[in-house]
C-alpha cells in the first residue's frame, strides 16, 4: 500500500466519524464512545503511516550513500 493509499483511507474513515460527530454535539452520549473509538483507529494509522514514510526516507537515503 502506498502512502497516498494509506492516507486516503485514514481520510474516508474520518468522514465517515463525522455522523458520530455530529450526534455527540447534538447529546447522544453513545455517538460520543463511537467516536473516541474511531479517532484511537485513526491515530494508530497515522501513526503506521508516519513509520512508512520513515522507512522509505531511511531507504531511500541508505540507497544514495555510497558503500
């Protein structure tokens, strides 16, 4: 999966939360827990997304320096 594949899917999870999101600020307390889950799913793919782009600069730099 590319980063753009990656980022585009943390992307459609969150529109999809933004229904909870809304519910919660409208009082439905069970909206609420459906969203803080669904923002802890987000934050650990951004955070599987950061170490991807880190691994591929890392890559990259060990390919330009010379052996």
């Amino acid at each position: 999966m590319t980063t753009l594949e990656k980022l585009t899917l943390v992307l459609k999870e969150l529109e999809l939360s933004l229904r909870d999101a809304e519910k919660f600020d409208s009082g439905n307390t069970s909206a609420g827990a459906r969203l803080r889950k669904q923002s802890q799913v987000a934050v650990r793919s951004l955070k599987e997304l950061r170490k991807m782009v880190q691994d591929v600069k890392a890559a990259r730099k060990a390919e330009k320096t010379p052996a």
